[in-house]
C-alpha cells in the first residue's frame, strides 16, 4: 500500500469495486476504453446508493486513481468528460 494507511487503501479499493460494479465494466478493460457513459453510469448509481458526501468521496478516488495512472503512464489518456 506505499504510504498510504490500510484505512486509506481500504477506502481505494471499495472505490475500485464499487467502479467495477456500477459501471459494468471488468478489470479485463482498458482504462482508455472507459467513456463519458460510464462516468455517467458511476455518478447516478453513487448518487442514487449513497448520500451526497460518500458519493462525491467515491467519484473523487475514482478521479484521483485515474490522474495518477495518467501520470505515471499506466494509462495513455484520462477517460473523456
């Protein structure tokens, strides 16, 4: 887990579940086939099964996880917004 706490990583991995789970979307796709679908797919299952502030948690490490894969170039591209 690097530096970050076990609370902390818990945290990102119920988000990348939670991802995986809403979006309908397996670990087997490619970052750069992720599209403004199902961002949008993301967004209304967090907000419809969550209240406002855990949903803006989840989509935040789902940003957050995304940029850093960007960055340290895991991935060609951010999803499209």
């Amino acid at each position: 887990a690097g530096n970050l706490s076990q609370d902390t990583y818990d945290r990102y991995e119920l988000a990348k579940t939670r991802f995986f789970e809403y979006t309908g979307l397996t670990g087997n796709n490619l970052a750069r086939e992720v599209t403004q679908e199902d961002i949008l797919k993301l967004r209304a299952e967090a907000d419809k099964n969550y209240v406002q502030d855990a949903a803006g948690n989840l989509l935040s490490k789902c940003k957050v996880a995304f940029k850093l894969a960007w960055e340290s170039g895991k991935i060609p591209s951010l999803p499209k917004k």
